[in-house]
C-alpha cells in the first residue's frame, strides 16, 4: 500500500508539533511564551512559565524553579521556598461538536426544538499553552527541612 507524499508531509509535520520544547528565554511580553518574574517585596518573588504550545507539565515547573533559582543567586541569597505554586496544564482548542436539545411548547400548536453545532477556533487548534507560576521567598544559609525549599545552587547545577 503506498501512502503518497501528502501523508508524509502531514505526518511529519505532527510529529515536528509534538516535539517542540519550551524556549527557555525571557517573555517579550504578556502572555508571551517565556520566563517572567515580578517583585512582591525585597525577598519576595513571583515567578512564571509559559509555554509556547503543549510541553510536559513537569519541564514547564522546572522551569520556572530554574529561573527562580538564577533570581536566588543574582539577589545573594542561598535557598528559596515556594510558598505557592500553580501548573496550568493548558486546554484543548481544537474543534468541537454540541448536540442540543431545546424545549417546547405544548397545546394547540405543539413544538420542539433540537440542534447540532460545530465549531472552531480562530487561530488555530491543538492544545493551548501551559503555564507554571510560583510565588517564592528568598533566604540565606542552609535551606530548611522541607519539601518547598530549594537550594538554588543545586538546582541551576541540575537545570534543564
């Protein structure tokens, strides 16, 4: 059975969808894919990845502890704690289809009402970007005894 040459195209364009990695780069602006941060107070952080198309979940985290990681070391601070954290792990965007059924009217002139929709997307399908943002406090010397702290050196010597 021969496939033909748009079927290979095709394919070979998914497959180069599914294996797009994360850029690890500032954002160039919101919502843009990226690493940001904002100060909250002087030892304080919020930090976030986004994702510029569906990734791994636990490499957009990494991100982000990355960079929270490099932020720990250009302030002079040893270890951070993530006092809170959130993965968006994205959505699907690609078409859908709704089936619907309406009500009626009953008496002299009974009616009823069912219908089917189809939609798409403006600007495109696939799955939406993902996005880790993590509120971090910066410290100094050993890192404490808990799962939320991080020793920054550590980390960007094991970063991705």
């Amino acid at each position: 059975m021969r496939l033909g040459f748009p079927f290979l195209a095709v394919a070979a364009l998914a497959l180069a969808a599914c294996a797009t990695a994360p850029t690890y780069a500032p954002a160039s602006g919101l919502g843009r894919p990226g690493y940001s941060e904002q100060r909250i107070e002087s030892d304080r952080f919020r930090v976030v990845f986004r994702s510029q198309a569906a990734a791994d979940p636990g490499l957009i985290e990494a991100l982000a502890l990355r960079r929270a990681a490099e932020i720990t070391v250009e302030t002079g601070y040893d270890h951070f704690i993530v006092d809170r954290r959130e993965v968006d792990r994205g959505q699907r965007s690609g078409p859908t289809i709704g089936v619907g059924v309406g009500g009626g009217s009953f008496g002299r002139r009974s009616s009823f009402g069912t219908g089917v929709g189809l939609s798409f997307p403006i600007g495109g399908g696939g799955e939406a970007a993902q996005t880790a943002a993590l509120d971090i406090r910066l410290g100094r010397g050993p890192k404490p005894a808990s799962p939320d702290a991080y020793d920054a050196r550590d980390v960007l010597r094991t970063a991705r």
